[in-house]
C-alpha cells in the first residue's frame, strides 16, 4: 500500500516539476524483485495520506458528474460540470488536465498552458514526494 505521491516514469518533464524518476523507479524493481513496500502497515499509509479538502471531494464528484453526462452525450451540461470541477480543485492535474481528451481538447497542446502556468505561479503544488524505499 502507497499513499499518493507524484512519481514518473522517465525523466523527460524533470527540469519542468524537478522529480527525479531514477529513486522511483528502483523502488518499483525492489516491489517486483523482492516484494519491498515502501510501508509496512496501514497506520504509516495513512500518516502520509494527504486527505481531500470538502472542495476536492465536491470537485470528484463534479468531475464524476461530467463524464457521466458526457458519456450519455450531453456535452454542454457536461462542460459545466467539468469547469466546476477545475473551479474547485485549480491545482488537481486528472480532473483539470485528465478532462481535456474528454472535452476535445490537446492535454499536451495550447490548453495545457493556462493550467501550467497557474501550477508554477502557486509553487507546483502537488503530492509531497515521499523517500523511495532503500
């Protein structure tokens, strides 16, 4: 068990969020060669979970709310949904960023730099990297 924690696979962003992958990546190989947990027991997890506020958890289900109704095509009231969503988690990367394929847009394109530049502007606030496993 892992709380979340923002890890990558390769080193391809590093010098946009400055998270090296190589200490992640080798606790993935020790899990997979060795069965090593980063933690030992559910009282630890739960010690470095970073719990949702009551705006992250209505912006879940805005986001939920969204892609229920665009999937059952209505796209328009799904829009709203998913603006509200990003209103109240500006800095949740699968809600803001994860709906851009959902409403047509290029996660990797033009949209992407507003998002950007609020993250950086806010300090890249995300999970708080934990120590890899030694």
């Amino acid at each position: 068990m892992r709380p979340n924690d923002a890890v990558f696979g390769t080193d391809t962003f590093k010098e946009m969020h400055g998270i090296a992958s190589g200490p992640h990546l080798d606790a993935l190989r020790a899990w997979v060669t060795t069965g090593a947990l980063p933690f030992t027991d559910d009282e630890t997890v739960r010690a470095h979970q970073v719990m949702p506020t009551p705006e992250e958890q209505l912006a879940r289900a805005e986001f939920t709310l969204a892609w229920w109704l665009h999937r059952r095509g209505h796209a328009d009231a799904a829009e709203r949904h998913f603006v509200r969503a990003g209103e109240l988690a500006p800095h949740d990367w699968t809600i803001r960023r994860g709906s851009m394929p959902i409403r047509g847009l290029d996660p990797m394109g033009e949209a992407l730099m507003p998002l950007w530049n609020e993250w950086v502007a806010a300090g890249l606030p995300y999970y708080p990297p934990m120590k890899p496993v030694s």
